[in-house]
C-alpha cells in the first residue's frame, strides 16, 4: 500500500498538484495535511490528522463510481474520520473558495470530540 501511494503522490492530477501547493508546509491556519496518505484499506487523496478530516478530489471518474465512493466515505467516518469532497473543477477554477470551504470544515467542531477536545487558540 505504501509503494501505490508514492506512485499516486508522483502522479498527481492537476487539481491534486493546485491544491498541495495551497497546503503543504502548514500553509492553511498551521494545519498538517498528509497527500495520498494510507487509511487501510484506502489511500486518501489529503488528511489533517490532527483533526481526522480527509479532503477528497473527484473528478469525472468518480461519477461512475458513486456507490464505490459512499461506502469508502462510511468506512472512513466509521473509523472516526469526517470526509469532504471536492470536484477537480471546483479546485481548478475556484480554489479560493474551496480552501474557505476546508478552513470552515476545520473550524467546525469534530463529532467525536468533546468542546474540551477542540482547537485552541494558542
């Protein structure tokens, strides 16, 4: 698993490519995302783990696999992670909106974590 997420981390799609370079290095608020990162048995297209959201990019080949994609979803939040997903066009064409959009998500409180358990300010 961890030699197909370095071929997947070295072939990235241009909405995947956009969006790391908005990311990385704590570049949004000092969060930590992790590319093509290993959740057993998936591999996850981004993961801020110190908040469990995984950030997902769809392009046109994830119409055809809808059902694929809301079972991996469950799974993933079943094991205490929140999904959101992006189409490749929204990230290409609007990345400003959805990076507000993932700094919303990370605003919002985590369902399994108690208030005491969230974010601080220092």
């Amino acid at each position: 698993m961890k030699s197909l997420a370095r071929t997947l981390r070295r072939n990235q799609t241009d909405a995947e490519r956009k969006l790391w370079s908005r990311i990385r290095n704590r570049q949004l608020l000092g969060f930590k995302f992790r590319r093509q990162f290993p959740i057993a048995p998936y591999i996850v297209d981004f993961v801020c783990a110190e908040t469990r959201l995984i950030v997902e990019l769809d392009g046109s080949q994830h119409q055809a696999s809808e059902e694929y994609d809301r079972k991996r979803s469950e799974y993933l939040m079943q094991c205490g992670y929140r999904v959101t997903r992006f189409w490749d066009n929204d990230v290409l064409l609007n990345t400003n909106s959805v990076l507000e959009k993932i700094l919303e998500t990370l605003g919002a409180p985590h369902p399994a974590l108690s208030p005491q358990a969230g974010r601080g300010d220092n």
